[in-house]
C-alpha cells in the first residue's frame, strides 16, 4: 500500500507528529520524503507565486503568464530547488523506518505547471493556436521538475511520482494527438534522466492516454478514478503487464460515514487489482481534510485484511 498525499489536516486527526509516522502508523509501505514552501513563497497561500499561479487564500485562481517574454520572470533559478526540501529530517526519518520506501511526489509535471500558469483556458487554446509558446513553457518547466527530481533522488528517494493532472471525468484535457506532439516528449525525457522509477499521476480519465504511458517508460500510474469512467478491471487487462497500477479507490466514500460503501469499494479494488501482479492498494487522489479519520484507518485495515 502506497498513498502518495495524506495531508498534515488528517496527520493531526491522528494525534501524530508527521506525515511520514501516520503512513507507518496506517501500514502503508513507504512515505514521502518531507517538503515546504519556502519562505516567502506564494505558492497554496495568497499572491503570485513563482510560476506565474495567482492564489487567493489557498486556493488556485489563475494564472498571469501571457507571452514568451514573461516564461522566464516565472521560472525560478534551479538552484532554489533545494529549499523545496527538509533535507535535515530525511536522515532521522530513514533511521526511524528503514525498511519503508522513501518517495518524492509533487504536482510538477510540466503539462500542470504550464496550465496554472498561464490560467487553464488560455493554456489549451494556446495549445492549438501557439504551440511555439506552449512549447517553450513546457521546456522550462520540464527543467524545474527534473530539478526537484535529482534533488529528492540525492536525499534518497526510492521512487518518484509525478503528479501531472491530464484529464477530466470526460476524458483528456487536450487530445491524444496533441498529448503526444506537446507533452509526450517531456515525459521521456523526465523518465530518461531519472535514475529511479517514475509514477505518473492524474486525476481524470487518463485511459485514452495509458498506451503512451507506456511508451513513454512510465513504471507505473497512480489516480485511476472510478468516479471518472476508469474501470480497474479492463487496465488491468489491458495495461496490467506493462504497468504498475495505483489506486482506484474513490474518495468519496471517505467522508461521511458509511463503513459498508466503504467496504464494498475496497473489496472491489484489491480484487481487480490483485487479479495479478503490479498493483498497490491508494486512494484515487490523496487523503486530505474533510475526510472522517476513522473511515480513513479503517480503508488501510480492510486492504490489509482482503490482501491475505
């Protein structure tokens, strides 16, 4: 079991110091490695943030990127990627769980960047009428996150995961033709100059877009909604040789208070996931607040139960 995001809200629930102790605490086989903002930084807070994402209160509003000219006032120097990072932590935290996988996921895939930045309506339109600019965006920000990548792979992660969100419940943001002239030649590269495996992440229904997960070297995918059209069963058919599958459970069914929806979810994923090799029981998404802590230990219990 892997959950890439369980938010500091839930830790709390739990009355427990990090997030890497509740993911310990939870049975799950590996956590992230830990991480900030740095100080200053606009980013999830109020302002415009490094990467041209305007925030209000925590929330995404839009984004301020409009030409050419503004990629590299938005782009901050490579070199900051290490204030990303609580590199005094990773040592005592490797000490404390030594057999747990170290992980480093972030939603700063290209393809994600670029869209906040420039706001997501421009984005895809420009993602037709100026390709030239999509491009060079893309480029920049496929150096930043091959940054932060090379900087959690020197702290010692195992594993990376790159949450880049490509779709909706409809289907993918831009088509497969395009996802494959503009965005699928970043994602080699990121996974080439990789030197652990790589997990791509979306929200959405990514289905149309597994074939070039493949092909682009990706070991596995994390997201797999349920409630967006994906059906565990037939990627696993399709995929399941190819691919490592994460997820599938959906995150509605962790709030309120419904143990038996609950249990009908988990039961249904763990069978269509383990009906062979290459899949790790998570969320669809993350675990975060709003969710009842209780239904969340009890979601990790009852994997850990049918996985027997």
């Amino acid at each position: 079991m892997l959950e890439p995001w369980i938010e500091a809200e839930i830790v709390s629930a739990f009355d427990l110091p990090d997030a890497p102790t509740a993911c310990v605490t939870l049975g799950l086989d590996g956590f992230q490695i830990p991480t900030c903002a740095p100080k200053g930084s606009a980013s999830w807070n109020d302002g415009i943030d490094e990467w041209g994402r305007r925030w209000s209160r925590g929330v995404y509003v839009d984004g301020v990127v409009r030409s050419r000219a503004d990629i590299p006032t938005f782009c901050p120097p490579l070199a900051c990627a290490a204030r990303f990072f609580q590199a005094a932590s990773v040592g005592e935290l490797r000490r404390r769980y030594p057999n747990h996988c170290l992980f480093y996921g972030s939603h700063i895939g290209p393809f994600t960047i670029a869209a906040m930045s420039m706001g997501y309506e421009r984005f895809l339109v420009a993602c037709v009428e100026d390709q030239p600019l999509v491009t060079e965006l893309l480029e920049a920000q496929t150096a930043w996150c091959l940054a932060m990548f090379r900087e959690a792979q020197a702290l010692g992660a195992e594993l990376l995961i790159l949450g880049d969100d490509a779709a909706d419940n409809q289907g993918p943001m831009i088509s497969p033709a395009l996802w494959r002239q503009l965005v699928l030649p970043f994602h080699k590269r990121i996974v080439r100059e990789a030197h652990v495996p790589v997990i791509w992440h979306s929200d959405g229904n990514t289905e149309p877009l597994l074939r070039m997960a493949v092909e682009v070297g990706f070991a596995g995918v994390h997201g797999l909604d349920p409630g967006a059209g994906v059906d565990l069963a037939r990627v696993k058919k399709n995929f399941g040789a190819q691919l490592a599958l994460f997820g599938n459970v959906p995150v509605q069914v962790l709030f309120g208070d419904d143990p038996t929806a609950l249990r009908g979810e988990v039961r249904r994923a763990v069978g269509q996931g383990t009906s062979g090799p290459g899949y790790a029981f998570a969320t669809c998404n993350s675990v975060h607040g709003g969710m009842n802590p209780a239904l969340v230990r009890e979601m990790y219990r009852l994997a850990r139960e049918a996985e027997r």
